[in-house]
C-alpha cells in the first residue's frame, strides 16, 4: 500500500474538507480527489462522502485512521534511519517527583537496551510522550504498565533511639507525614491518632527523606530512596508495609509512536518488576 495514499487519506479524514487537506499536502485538489479515489479502489470500499460543506467519513474510514497513522509513523521512522544524524527515533518521557535515582538510571539503561538508536529528552514532571512515574499519579486516561514493585520501610536518623539494632520496640512519637502525597492514606494507620506524635510535615517523600537525614524525626518511605543513604537507618515493621509501584504511565494513542511502541513491546517481555525488601 502507497504510503502517499495512506498520507492523502489522513489529511481528509482530519481535516474532514478536500480543498483545506490539498492545501495541507500542497497538492491541487483534482490529484488528491485521484489518490483517495486510487485507494478506494485498491481497498474495495468507500472512505469518505461528499457533502455541500466538507465531507463525511464512513466506517471503513474509522476503521482505517488509526491503521493508517501507525503505518505512516512507521514509514516515517523507516526513513530517519537512513537519513544521517536524523536516524535516531525521537522520545520526550516525564519523570514524577519521589523517583529514585536507581530506577530512572535502570530505565534508562534499560531503554537505550531496547532501543539503541533512541533519542531520549527527560522533562521533570508531567511532560512529554510517557512519564516515568508512581501508579498512584496516573490519570484516569492513562495506561500504567509496572516495571518495580516495593515496601515502605520505616526510616530513621542514625542517632535516634530506635536506630541502634538491639534496640527495643517502642512507640514513634516524632512522625514525619506528607499530608498532600497519595501515599498518606495508607500510612496513617501506621503514625497514630495523637498530634504530639507528628514531628513535622514534608512537601513530599524526597523532601521527608532530607528531613530524616536531618535528624528531626522518623518517615515511612520506599526501600529505593533510602537505600545506601549515610545518615538514615532501616528498621523493618513489625506490620505488614505498605508498597508501591513504579512504572510507565501513558496514554494508549502514545503508542502509535515508533519509540514508544518500541519501549513498550520491550518492557512487556522483559520488565523487572520485583518486591524490593528492607
């Protein structure tokens, strides 16, 4: 199938008018009245219905466009390879606050694994094709798929009482809480009901995690941002912990793009998801 054909039909389709899609291909509007025609043939069916103000599409046409736009995408990208420095395939991927530096280090390893000709923009927050991000941030029109699974452990300043190993268990009475994250609910049966038992509140998890390390109190938080961190320490629950799952969150048409589809296919077959205990 012509991939001139495929890019005539997506013009009508979207601009639902001939005359404003030849402009858009800058092409007359007898040639592209031919090709849509070329294509009817080749397809067997009709695609679009004139009327007095545009044209009206049938539903092979629906059922064509998002056919036609993957094959188009795909032909496109085809084409970059072999065109110089244009043979990367382009990416832009949000990353959500509270990730760990380990896991956006893997994913992108990961990433340039399955895809070697990537071209890969990071954003902070939620930008770009895809993000990087906690389940809990996805919106409702996403897709979430989960590369990690993981426990909250309860983290302590080196000098606390509780931090010593032989230490015995006690009632925390200096909670670090993030009232605005979606995580509180769910830890709040851990923390009490006394106000006195609350020794501050963060912004979020990264910021509970600096207050820690700072000696001001204790924080439930995931295993991967207080792994390896000098000044904080890891006592496990004797509760079950609460977890999470970090993974890619994306909107289903962000997969008509080559790269995405690309990373997509890859984290499907390969994706390392695992509980990482304290």
């Amino acid at each position: 199938m012509d991939v001139r054909h495929l890019k005539a039909f997506l013009a009508v389709f979207e601009e639902r008018n001939i005359t404003a899609a030849a402009q858009r291909l800058f092409i007359s509007q007898p040639t592209l009245s031919v090709t849509i025609k070329q294509l009817e043939e080749e397809l067997g069916a009709t695609l679009f219905v004139r009327q007095p103000r545009g044209v009206e599409v049938s539903d092979e046409a629906r059922l064509l466009y998002p056919q036609a736009r993957r094959m188009v995408a795909d032909a496109e990208a085809l084409s970059r390879m072999f065109r110089g420095r244009e043979n990367r395939a382009p990416l832009t991927l949000g990353i959500e606050g509270d990730i760990a530096a380990s896991h956006i280090e893997a994913f992108v390893r990961m990433a340039h694994l399955a895809l070697p000709n990537l071209l890969l923009t990071m954003e902070e927050g939620c930008q770009g094709d895809g993000r990087l991000a906690v389940e809990e941030m996805c919106c409702e029109d996403e897709l979430f798929l989960p590369l990690w699974e993981e426990s909250y452990v309860m983290a302590l300043p080196v000098n606390h009482p509780m931090a010593a190993v032989q230490a015995n268990w006690a009632p925390i009475e200096d909670w670090i809480t993030c009232p605005q994250h979606p995580s509180h609910q769910r830890l709040m049966a851990l923390y009490g009901r006394s106000p006195e038992a609350v020794a501050g509140h963060a912004g979020s998890l990264q910021q509970a995690l600096h207050m820690v390390a700072a000696g001001v109190g204790v924080a439930m938080l995931p295993q991967s941002l207080v792994a390896g961190h000098a000044r904080v320490v890891v006592r496990a629950l004797h509760l079950p912990a609460p977890t999470r799952r970090v993974g890619l969150c994306y909107a289903a048409q962000a997969l008509e793009l080559p790269a995405m589809r690309g990373l997509h296919e890859y984290f499907l077959l390969n994706r390392p998801v695992v509980i990482e205990a304290a």
